[in-house]
C-alpha cells in the first residue's frame, strides 16, 4: 500500500518528482499497472496493450497531472466525514467483479447499497475497461437493459443471454443478448467493482468507475 501512503501524506512532494522526469512517470504508471492487471497477462503489454497504456501515461504527463492525481488521495484520507455514518444508497447500482483479481463480499454491498446487478467476469483487473472493453461494455448494457421496467437481473443467475433462468425476470433483453431499452427512468451507479474489496479504508472508492 505503498502508493496510498506516499500521496495521501505527501502529495506536492511526490509530485515534483514525477513532474520532473518522464522516465520517472513512466515508471510510476507502468508498475501499477502491471501490479494491478490481470495476473494471467504474462507482460503488461498483453493485459491493456502497448498503445493503450503509453496513451494513458502521456495524459497525466502533457497534462502535467501527477500533482493533482496525487492530491487525491490526500483529500479522501483527510476528509473525515467521508467515514461517517450514512444511510443506505437507493439509486440503483450495479457492480462488476473480475474473479481473477477482485475479492468483494456481496452482503456487505448490499448492506450500503441498493444492488440491483451483480456480475463475475472471469478475466481483468483493476483496469478493467481497458484490459476487457469487450467483456465491459457488454456488461455495462446489460445492468441499464434491467432498468426499463424492473431491478434485480442478475447475470449469473441467467442461463444464456436473452433467456431467463427459472424464476428470474431480465427486462430489456432480446435474444441477442442486447439491451432493447437503455433509457433508463432513475439515476444509477456502476461500480467497476464493489467497494468492499480488501483495501484500506484511505482506498476504498480509489479507482470505482461512477458513471
């Protein structure tokens, strides 16, 4: 936990150097990357390619984004309303779990949150849209596909896309296996995973991808 503890107590300092050295930056991203990905990828280049993830470090570089990157770990670490007690979420919410890397515990999701689709990929990492997009997408159409007229489809509960498993209803979906309703008439939440992976309290949320 390394990376939490450097950017959640010194963040500017940290900064100068990444800022200073594009090396330093490259390598900064690139062992996170490779930490993070899924473990099955013999090289990096293998889990999100090459392309993609000299495309992600030239961003925080031109962008000269280190410092305020950083600085992010610093506000949620010193925020302490972000732990206080809070009533349970109602916006309906949907979480993608990659089972090679993440460990999430349903119940605990479901205690905070309103889960109304769960899923287990077998491949990915923390970087999932990148190292799956395929896979990503598809989910993603799926969790706005159960919202047109009902909650609660889960996807490993569903036999095949387009057919129902016995006494589980999955609105929005056509034999395709494609959503035929991505309107969706509330607000919703996708969480890339849960947020009750096993991290530090300081890195909970981190790297959820909130749309």
């Amino acid at each position: 936990m390394g990376f939490n503890a450097i950017q959640s107590t010194r963040p500017q300092t940290f900064s100068y150097d990444l800022h200073d050295s594009p090396v330093g930056q490259l390598a900064w991203i690139s062992e996170k990357f490779k930490e993070w990905t899924d473990s099955a990828a013999e090289l990096l280049e293998d889990a999100v390619g090459r392309d993609g993830l000299l495309t992600n470090i030239s961003v925080y570089w031109f962008s000269g984004m280190a410092g305020s990157s950083a600085n992010l770990y610093y506000e949620a670490g010193h925020d302490a309303s972000a732990w206080a007690p809070k009533a349970r979420g109602t916006v309906p919410t949907g979480v993608a779990v990659a089972v090679s890397t993440d460990i999430a515990i349903r119940r605990f999701a479901e205690r905070d949150h309103n889960i109304t689709y769960w899923s287990e990929l077998e491949r990915g990492g923390n970087f999932l849209a990148l190292e799956q997009p395929e896979e990503f997408v598809t989910d993603v159409r799926a969790f706005f596909g159960t919202l047109g007229s009902g909650h609660g489809c889960h996807r490993e509960a569903r036999a095949a896309p387009g057919a129902d498993a016995p006494g589980e209803r999955c609105p929005g979906w056509t034999a395709t296996g494609r959503p035929d309703r991505l309107q969706p008439r509330t607000p919703l939440r996708l969480h890339r995973t849960a947020i009750t992976r096993t991290r530090s309290p300081e890195t909970v949320g981190a790297s959820d991808q909130i749309i």
